[in-house]
C-alpha cells in the first residue's frame, strides 16, 4: 500500500462518522497535508499543541511546524 492510499484510508474511515480523532480537524489537516515533515511528526506536533506545550526537536523539517521549536 502506498502513502497516498495509506491516507486516503485514514481519512476515509476518520470521515466516516463511525469514529473521529480525538483531536478534531487539526488531525485530517495533518493526515491531507504532503508538504514538509512526516504524518507523525505533524500529530505529535498538534497533540502538544492542543495541550498549550512546545515540541521540542532537532528536526528541520519538523521545527519549521507552528508550536515546534528546533534545538
């Protein structure tokens, strides 16, 4: 399976009514999104985000996110 289908399922199942993120919207923008950091570095970004906390990371990709801030 290939990311685009990998994220079409999520976001399939995620839309569906059945069951949602528990973080809301925030988590399918991040599932939609393909530009810069990974999926995972984008929900973890958010969950902390959503907690009012700063993620801390040597990641470029990843500091570039709002809330993030690169070491």
């Amino acid at each position: 399976m290939s990311k685009a289908e990998a994220r079409a399922a999520l976001l399939a199942v995620l839309s569906s009514g059945l069951v949602a993120p528990l973080d809301g919207l925030p988590v399918l923008d991040a599932i939609r999104s393909t530009e810069g950091c990974g999926l995972m570095d984008r929900l973890i970004a958010g969950d902390y985000q959503t907690r009012g906390l700063t993620t801390l990371t040597h990641d470029r990709k990843m500091g570039s996110l709002t809330g993030v801030m690169r070491l």
